[in-house]
C-alpha cells in the first residue's frame, strides 16, 4: 500500500506540475490556426502587393476625350458687340466679377477688362493674361494690356468645352498634378477626412477611437474612420467593391498599409484627389476635385472661393446626401461643419469663416461640365473629319483634346434663329419642317456653326450631311460664273434673251421650262438675269456654256458628281446643305479653294499636338478670283433689288450681302446661301417626307439666315476692284454717263465697251433703271399700273421655279457629301 500510495503522490506531485490536458490542447489548436493563417495570409498577402503594384503602380485612368470650341480672338476692327462678347465669355466658363481674378470680367459702359486663364491650342501655349476691350460701332476700338498702358495686335481667350467622347464607362475626370491642386483645399480635406494623414501607415487606430467618441457625442455619423488611403483603396481604383463585408473590410485594411509601405504621401493624395467620387449626372459619374468644381461650381480648381472649397470637401461624405441642388440646407449645414474644421485647424480666420458662411453654396443651376454631346450635328462633321485618322471608338476615352473651330456666339445665334424661325412658319396646313444649316468663316474655310435639325439638341439623322435634296436656283450662279470665264462674250451688262426656250433632249424629249411668275421678259442684262432668277435665260447662258462644263466645274468645287444634262442648269442635283457650303466657299473666298474642316488640332494628354489640320488655301487664279468677284456683284445686287431684297428691309443693308435663294418644284425646298465679308450660311428648309411646304427660298431659308446675322457680327462684304474696271452703260450701249438709263458696271479689265455717247431721246421715252424701276429720259420715276395679286404681295417678280418643268429628264442620284471634300485645282 505504502508503495501504492506512493506512487499514487508521485503521480499527483506530476500532475501538478504539467497543464491540463484541455490546456495542452488550446495551446495546440492556436498554433495550429496561427499556422495555417499565417500560411495563408502571407500568400495572399503577396498576392494583394502584386494587385497593388499592378493597378495602384500603373494609375491608369479612363480619360474622356474633350471637344472645345475655337479660342474667342480680339484685334482691334474686329466685329463685335457687348451681347456677342458675353456669350462668348459665359460659354468659356467666364463669370462677371473684378476683371482681376483670372476667368473673370466686367464691363463698364463699352469697356471690358478681361482676366483670361493659361490654355494650350494648336499652336502652342498660351499665358494667362488680363487685357482691356472696348467696343464702339459694333467692332473692337481698342485693345490694351490689364494697365491699359500698351496697345495689343491681339488678345486670345481660353476656349469653351463642347462636347465628351467617353469611353465604355460614362466618368468624367479631369486629372490634376498635385501642385495644381490649391492648398487650402488638400489642407481643408485632411482636416476633414484624415486628420493624421501624414502620420499613420494606411490605418489610423486613434482616429478610429475619435471617430467613434465623435459620433456618439453627437448621436449621428458625424465623423468617418476611414483614412484617405483606405477610402481610395475602396474607390472602385483596385477593384475591392463598396459592399458592407468583413472580407471587404479587410482587403480594404491590406490594400491601404501596403499602398502606404510602397508610396509616398504625395503619389496616394494626388490619386485620392483625380479618383474620389463628387456626384452623377444620370449615367455620367463625376469623379476628381477638378471635374468636381466643374461638375457643381462651373469654374476651375483656382477660381474657387472659401465657400465653394468647403463644400466640395464636404460634398466627398455623400454626393447624393448632400446634393446642393436637390438638398440645399443639408448641403449648408455640411458645408458650415467644414468652414468650423477650417477654422478649428487654422487653415482661416474668424473673419474669412463669418463672410464664407454668410455666402450663398455658390453652384450653379445646371451641371457645369458639359454632357456627352450638347451639338450633335457639328460633333458629327468633327467625327466625320477626324474618321481618317482616328478609327471608330478610338477617340472614346483617349484623354485627347479635340480643338474645333465652332465659334460658340454663332453656334448660339444659328439655333435661335432655327428655332424661333420653324416655330413661325409652323402653321395647321404646313407639314413638319426641318432644317439644316452651315456657317463659316469665309477667310479660312472653318466651319463655326451647324444645325442639323429644327431642334438643335436631338441626336440622330444630321441634315447638314445626310439630307440630299433638290438645290435648284443655288446652282445658278455656277453658270454665270462659267460664262464670265469668257471675258469677250459675256459681262454683268451683256443682254441674254429670257422669252420662251425649248431644248431637245438626247431621249427625243422636249424640255421647256418657265419662269416662277409665268411671264418672259425679253432681252435682259447678265446681272438682272442672275439677280432676279430668270430661268430662261439661265438656260440659255447654260447651253452657251454647256453642262458638262458645269457638272466638271461642281465636282472640281464641292467633290460632289453631277449627271450633265440640260436641266442641271437649273438646279437639278440632290445635295446636302454642307456640300452646297462647300460649293459657294469658292464664291465667298474671293476665288479661292478651301475645303472646309471643322477641326483645327488634335492635342494628347501630355499637350502635345498629335495632329494639325493646317488649312492653308490655294492661292486664288486670276481668272478665278476675277469671274468670283463679277458673280459676287451681280449677288449683292440680287440682295438689293432681286430675290433677296427683303434683307435691306431686315435691316441688313448695312452688310453689303451677296446671296442667292433657291426654290424647288412646289416649294418643296426651300434654300438660302449669302455671305458677308465674314461668314458664309448655307441654310435649307423642308420636310423629310419630301412634301409640299408653300415656301419659297426667301420667305423660307432666308428667314432664318436673316435672323442669324441681325445678330452676329460680321463684317461688311467688299468686293475688290483688282482685275476689273467700271464703265457706265445705257440701254442703247451708249458708254455716256449722262444717259438717263445709264447702269455703272464693273468689267474684266481691258473689255470695257469704248466710250460712246448718248443719243437724243424722245421725252416721252421710258426705260428700266438698276432696281428694274420705270423712269423717264430725266430718270423720274414713271408709275406702273399693278399687274395682278401676285405681283401686288411680291410673288413671281423675285423669286424663281427652280426645278424643271415635268418634262425635264430625272434628277441624278446624289454623291453621298464630303467631309471633307476633295481637294481637286480647277
């Protein structure tokens, strides 16, 4: 027993000292779980790195491409006018303010101090820079620098965004170095959202404890745990998603210390600030500090006041929760938190808090940046242009920034114009009108503006490419111009027979056609003929000419094919408002070839210039220029007294406008090109079901014409006298400018009639003047009696039949219209 006990106290003495059973266990089964953890966590520790190295270490964003307009360029004589000069600064982004500050202006009677902000164009950079405007006689008077003290040749502003080509995902970003970023809002974001930014390693254990005494105390969410690292790593940049998980959480934790172990403060607060998320725009997600301050505030990260950088910051905790638009006064309480840890953190003082928090939110009505496409038709001739350099979707989220030549006050004008136009001839027994318009600037062949539909915003079919109708009278002037080619046969003051004509067709077809008011009007000057739209003698300066001259003459202008037949004379060709532009460029260039473009530059995103679209113009020929000067004379004239006259009673006088209407069979279409020294419009109007809308090409397409230029300003059209000379001319071809009848005319130098003088005339005698007005021997008026209704409201006398008659061979099947047209010397 002894021994038994014995034992028995040994095995006890034993016991004591070694651990339980249950504790041995324990300790066996956290190894082995700490094993397997670390068995795991290390790999996926190394896998994560790898994750971060790849996508935080790459920084690739998708950049939306950018399409701006033209810079708006001042030199003194320019036109211009207050109401231009604003639209032109609220496009770009420019607020009224002290003149000072840059992107901003104020104006004092006709003086305009201008602050305008550093951009790159095609041709390189270009400095911020403040500058004094003033406008008297609807032009720039004077240019000087911000002190007013040195006159300027010219002064450029940065231009005005018009249109996003995005990528798959609808973001739109505008990436910031972090130098270009202000301090008082990096500060003010610290302050806020991570107070130890530049202290903790990826995760704040402090600030997590703080956050979480914070919201107690104030028994709401006032304060996130989060640091700036780990809201980043969550931002959808390395893919970790937003779901509230653990697993969530503790990828978001790994991500942000190993982002901090790899990269500097810098590098993570510059991504933080082009990555977080600062509100939507329907499908469109806005995310960076500078696409935000555009998004709510339509300024630049520089322009922002003490207010707006509060409630950007503050806005990051909950775009939609705290939404200025849609919540205002959640959007101020936030805001004035932000303006107290500004002022808690001395970043401003007393004094700037009370003023900020005073202050209204500051944003503006509408998003500031601009949706994907706010002009179709015109980004649809910018598509079309850059097509051959840039295949389908490789613009699309290429960070690129297209420069374009959209002026944004005519852009404006022409879709006023459309609107207010189309909506006044819109009547009960009128069908559905459409339209499609081209301006450009007749210097350089730019394209300024393009409306493609009577609402200017819808997207889809662009009628300033895809409608093809019939141009009818807007072909004429192309004759006319053939002919003046031939100096020794034809003039401004030549006589062409408009009686009755009948033309033998190649099938054995006999063609006829009339004049619009059904009446001849026998022998008739050149320039009254093209003035007033005589078809017949348009035919028979046509014939003289011959049609296949003027089909070449056509493809060699505007690239577009005609069929050469008879009626081709009179405008029976389908084409486009843009090729018709492209065809009346040459008339309104003086001459010269210039084909149109819409783009000036591609830029990349580092600025530099990828592609230039140089468009310098050919030279024009002395022939050329010459023949383009005569057709522009007999235009103007046309403006002044022929189908054009209602322009003069517009007020548009004052313009010296050549221009040229064209009416399709049935006023089925109605057209309108004129130009200024400025600009070219190009405008049609008619239905897409092709029918009948009553209109004639003045009471229709000039209408919207006129209202585009009684508000932007352009210069007076000037015709050159180089090449020509003058010479007056009466009804006898009597050279005497004493004639009662006598018309000056201009002339290809060297065939002006030689000197003859006047005959003797019956007192009684009357004779037609330069504005087709009956006078007598004196040059007194002699009244005519009315010859109808028509005649009495101004129908027929001005306005043309600018189709065939039915027996007219049918119209060729149109070339689709160039963009842009090929280049080809006549």
């Amino acid at each position: 027993m002894a021994r038994i006990d014995y034992e028995d106290d040994d095995t006890d003495d034993l016991n004591d000292d070694a651990p339980p059973v249950w504790r041995r266990r324990a300790v066996t089964a956290v190894l082995a779980v700490v094993g397997l953890g670390l068995g795991f966590l290390i790999p996926y520790t190394l896998y994560l790195n790898s994750q971060v190295s790849e996508k935080f270490g790459a920084l690739t964003w998708q950049v939306p491409t950018r399409v701006y307009a033209r810079p708006l360029q001042l030199t003194p004589g320019v036109a211009m006018n207050a109401a231009t000069l604003k639209t032109e600064l609220d496009a770009a982004g420019y607020r009224e303010g002290d003149g000072v500050k840059p992107g901003t202006y104020a104006s004092e009677g006709g003086r305009w101090t201008i602050s305008s902000r550093g951009y790159r164009d095609v041709d390189g950079a270009v400095a911020p820079g403040r500058v004094q405007v003033t406008l008297s006689g609807g032009r720039v008077s004077r240019l000087r620098d911000g002190a007013g003290e040195r006159a300027l040749k010219v002064a450029r502003m940065d231009p005005a965004r018009i249109a996003t080509l995005y990528g798959q995902r609808q973001e739109e970003r505008r990436l910031v170095r972090i130098d270009e970023v202000p301090q008082l809002l990096t500060d003010t974001l610290q302050a806020v959202e991570d107070k130890d930014f530049a202290h903790h390693h990826g995760i704040d254990l402090s600030g997590i404890v703080r956050a979480a005494m914070i919201n107690m105390r104030a028994g709401e969410a006032r304060q996130g745990a989060s640091t700036l690292t780990q809201q980043l790593a969550r931002s959808g940049l390395l893919g970790i998603g937003r779901e509230q998980t653990y697993t969530r959480k503790f990828n978001e934790i790994l991500y942000a210390m190993l982002i901090e172990a790899r990269y500097g403060k810098g590098p993570i607060l510059e991504a933080y600030l082009n990555q977080v998320y600062l509100g939507q725009r329907g499908a469109q997600a806005i995310h960076g500090v500078a696409a935000g301050a555009e998004f709510w505030f339509g300024r630049r990260l520089d322009d922002l006041e003490t207010e707006q950088v509060a409630l950007l910051v503050g806005i990051i905790r909950g775009p939609s929760h705290y939404d200025p638009r849609r919540n205002p006064e959640r959007a101020r309480e936030r805001r004035d938190f932000v303006l107290g840890k500004m002022l808690e953190s001395g970043l401003i003082d007393q004094a700037a808090h009370d003023r900020a928090v005073k202050r209204p939110l500051g944003v503006t009505e509408t998003p500031g940046s601009i949706a994907a496409n706010r002009f179709p038709a015109y980004v649809d001739l910018v598509r079309r242009q850059l097509a051959r350099d840039y295949p389908t979707g490789e613009l699309q989220g290429a960070g690129l920034s297209v420069m374009t030549a959209m002026a944004p006050s005519a852009q404006a004008y022409a879709e006023g114009s459309t609107v207010r136009t189309i909506k006044d001839l819109t009547t009960g027994k009128r069908p559905p009108l459409q339209t499609g318009l081209v301006v450009t600037d007749v210097h350089s062949g730019e394209v300024v503006a393009a409306v493609g539909s009577r609402d200017p915003v819808e997207h889809g079919f662009n009628r300033v490419v895809e409608a093809h109708r019939p141009v009818g009278s807007l072909l004429k002037p192309f004759v006319y111009l053939l002919a003046f080619g031939n100096p020794s046969q034809y003039s401004l003051a030549s006589w062409v027979d408009d009686s009755p004509v009948t033309i033998t067709l190649e099938n054995g077809r006999r063609w006829s056609p009339g004049n619009s008011d059904g009446r001849s009007h026998g022998t008739v000057r050149m320039i009254d003929a093209l003035a007033r739209s005589y078809n017949q003698a348009t035919v028979r300066v046509g014939e003289a000419v011959g049609a296949r001259a003027l089909a070449d003459l056509v493809h060699v202008l505007a690239g577009v094919r005609a069929t050469p037949n008879p009626s081709l004379t009179l405008g029976s060709m389908d084409q486009s408002p843009y090729a018709m532009a492209q065809l009346y460029q040459f008339l309104a260039s003086g001459g010269e070839i210039q084909p149109l473009r819409a783009v000036r530059g591609v830029i990349d995103e580092q600025g530099r210039v990828v592609n230039r679209y140089d468009n310098a113009p050919r030279p024009a020929q002395e022939g050329d220029a010459i023949a383009a000067r005569l057709v522009t004379l007999a235009l103007q004239h046309a403006v002044t007294s022929g189908t054009g006259r209602q322009l003069v009673s517009d007020g548009l006088g004052r313009l010296n406008a050549a221009g040229k209407t064209g009416t399709s069979n049935d006023g089925r279409d109605s057209w309108f090109a004129g130009w200024t020294g400025d600009h070219l419009a190009v405008v049609w109007v008619g239905n897409d079901q092709n029918e009948q809308t009553g209109l004639y090409g003045a009471t229709g397409a000039m209408r919207v014409w006129s209202g585009i230029f009684s508000r932007l300003p352009s210069a007076p059209l000037e015709v050159g006298d180089a090449g020509l000379e003058w010479q007056w001319v009466a009804q006898s071809n009597s050279t005497d400018a004493d004639c009662p009848d006598a018309r000056r005319f201009a002339f290809v130098a060297g065939y002006a009639p030689p000197y003859q003088p006047c005959p003797t005339y019956d007192p009684n005698q009357t004779f037609v003047d330069a504005n087709g007005n009956l006078v007598d021997a004196t040059g007194a008026p002699v009244q005519q009696e009315r010859r109808g209704w028509r005649e009495f409201f101004g129908f027929g006398r001005d306005e043309e039949a600018a189709s065939p008659a039915d027996t007219a061979p049918p119209a060729p099947v149109p070339a689709p219209a160039p963009v842009p047209p090929v280049e080809e010397s006549p």
